[in-house]
C-alpha cells in the first residue's frame, strides 16, 4: 500500500469516528454551514452506503456507530414502513421528503442484511421494522414489471427529473430481493434489461412494455448504456453514472454487456482527473428534462451537483466496478485517484466538485466518501462484499 493509500485509510477513519454521535453517524463533519443545511442528521442512504465500509474497517467504534445509525433510523419508521429520508434525534425530528424518499427504506434494509451475512445480526426488535419496510416497497412494485415506482426527484439525486421507473432505485431493488431472497426476481431481472435497454431485438410479450419501449425506441439514439429513468413516453438518456455502476455491481446485467459499459464510461471521461462524475451528459435549461427546482440555490445547473458534478463516494463504486470486470491496473489507478480528491482541501472529504473546473461544493468532511473509500480498498484486497457481482 502506498503511502498517500495509507494515509487516505487513516484520514477516512478519522474522519468517521469524528462524525459518530450517541445516536449515529451524521452525513458531515459538525459546523454552523453543516447544521443549517442538516447535514448534521442521520440520513438513511448516508448511513447505508457507509455501513459496509464501517463494518470492514476492523475498526469496532465504526461498526458499532453503522449498526447505532440503523437503529436510530427504524425507531423512526413510518407506521406504513416507510424510513425516513433523515432524522435529527436530539429534536425529535425525521423528515420522509415531499413525496417519499424510495432509496432511504433500500438502503437501510441493505445495510441490516450486509451486517447480518458478516455475522452483526439486528436486534431482535428490529426484524418486525425490517418486514415493514420490505411489505413498504413491495406496495411500490408494479405488480406485472416487477419493479418499484417512484414519483420525480424522490432519491439520491433530489433534484433530479428521474421518475416512473428509475435505473438506481431498480438496481437496488434487485439487490434487496437477492439479499432477502424475494420472489419474482427473475421477473424483475426480465424487465429491468428490457426496460432500462430497450433496444435489443426480443420483443417483450407485455404490451405495456413493448409501448413504454416504442417511445424510446422512436426518440433516442441507442447507446450502450442503460436509461436513467423510463415513464410513459419520457425518459432519460443523459447516462447516469451511479445507476449505471450499481446496475453493474448488483444488478441484473447480463455479462456481455457489462464490459461496453464501463467502456463507454471511459471513453467519455466520467473518471478524469476524479472519480466519478456522476452524469455523462448534464441537462441543460434548453431540455425538455429542465425543471425549475434545479436553479434553486443555482445549485443543479449544469455540471454542477447532481447534474455532472464529480462526487467521490460514487468514486468508491467506480473502483469496485473496474475490480468487477477484472481491470485490476484500472482500478488500482482509479483508487489512488480517489485518494486524491479525498486529500483535496487538507483531507477535506469534499461533498462534491464540478464536473468541469473542479471547483469543490457542497460539504466538507462527507462521511459516505471515507466509508465508500474504506470499502473500494477492501474490495481491492479481495474481501467478499455480501452480493456483490464479480
């Protein structure tokens, strides 16, 4: 390992345990800036992506401070199941979105199955939360697809025009049958390839299907990757980088294709000089995907954010990708890439930066990119990730 490798692992698990609470993990290093925003919260997807990482530290405040955060995150679940986007215990505070955060219930529910496969398995009174939260989603699946729907701008990237049927939040919801072994997975893996890659000749047998794949199929360019979002006769072909990789990573692709994905990746620079930037191609005022929520703040203007902006924790991801495929050099490089950005700003941990001048945004001391780095180096040195495609 070397000594900028050494030094980022160190960094990451200091960062980590000065982000711990009596309650859990917060998103960001505490700060005025941070507290306004609410990035001194426990978020349920935060607390997801980190707590594998947390877990494969070897550090045991960091695994007990994941399984904290799950804790304090379902004694907040909504009577229907549902967990919420965030809470802030010490005011008694959680927050479900405007109209339902769909990734925060599958990445809590990811996160209490990882653990349990490592050998941490959740409290006796968190198993009722846990079939809740699975009955929850189940509800969202479309009972002939077999995928979750969801209304605009309701994951990770919030302020995002992705609805109906989205790559990430589908990726994951394949990932949450596999781990729970649910039924109807195969029904699932038949209509995520067909619907988020409509392009192949096999002609589905379910009509609504097949028109959902006619509006694609008359209005974009086929390309190698798959769409960010399906919903009626709107879609979206500006590559999402995230979707993209957990597609790869847990998700129902077929072998054959993975490989023309991560080329196409590369070939459009998504890792240069950081990994990742998290959209191939960033929405601009003059598409019929712009909506005017991304102005707010003049925070998702393009290249910024979510809309091509360069986010390190994705980065981790990205790593673990290439690994995948069996591009050891490639992720090895990529990894050391991460290292760098992480250092940026004195070890900064930076939110996110722009996709095109690098300019950092967004937070200092991101809790989900220590973790996310944490768990790509463990991945490098062949550490078993619970489901995880190989």
């Amino acid at each position: 390992m070397t000594e900028l490798l050494a030094s980022a692992r160190g960094e990451a698990i200091r960062l980590l345990r000065a982000n711990l609470g009596p309650h859990g993990l917060a998103a960001a290093s505490p700060g005025p800036q941070a507290a306004e925003r609410r990035y001194t919260a426990i978020f349920a997807r935060d607390a997801g992506v980190c707590a594998l990482g947390m877990a494969l530290s070897g550090d045991a405040p960091l695994l007990e401070g994941a399984r904290t955060s799950l804790r304090t995150l379902g004694a907040h679940q909504a009577d229907n199941g549902q967990i919420p986007k965030y809470v802030q215990p010490e005011a008694a505070d959680s927050d479900f979105w405007y109209v339902g955060c769909i990734d925060a219930t599958l990445w809590w529910l990811i996160a209490l199955r990882q653990l349990e496969i490592l050998g941490h398995p959740p409290e006796h009174d968190l198993r009722p939360r846990m079939e809740r939260a699975l009955q929850w989603l189940q509800c969202q699946e479309h009972p002939r697809l077999c995928l979750v729907q969801q209304n605009e701008a309701s994951d990770w990237a919030d302020i995002m025009p992705r609805s109906g049927f989205v790559l990430y939040s589908n990726a994951l919801w394949y990932y949450v049958k596999r781990l729970y072994d649910l039924p109807r997975q195969e029904e699932t893996a038949y209509h995520f390839n067909h619907l988020f890659f409509p392009f192949t000749a096999h002609v589905p047998e379910y009509r609504r299907l097949r028109l959902l794949q006619d509006y694609v199929r008359a209005g974009e360019v086929q390309r190698d990757l798959y769409l960010s979002f399906v919903n009626f006769a709107v879609w979206g072909g500006e590559g999402d980088v995230f979707g993209n990789l957990l597609a790869l990573l847990v998700g129902p692709v077929a072998a054959e294709r993975r490989g023309r994905i991560l080329d196409r990746l590369v070939e459009v620079g998504v890792a240069d000089p950081y990994p990742v930037r998290v959209t191939c191609e960033p929405i601009g005022r003059d598409s019929a995907l712009w909506r005017t929520y991304m102005e707010r703040h003049a925070q998702n203007l393009e290249w910024q954010y979510h809309n091509g902006g360069v986010w390190p924790f994705v980065g981790g991801f990205w790593v673990m990708a290439l690994a995948a495929d069996g591009r050891r050099q490639a992720a090895e490089q990529a990894l050391h890439s991460l290292a760098r950005a992480n250092a940026s700003g004195d070890w900064g941990f930076q939110e996110w930066f722009h996709g095109d001048n690098l300019r950092p945004g967004g937070m200092r001391g991101q809790s989900w990119n220590a973790a996310m780095f944490l768990l790509a180096q463990a991945h490098l040195a062949e550490v078993e990730i619970p489901g995880l495609n190989r």
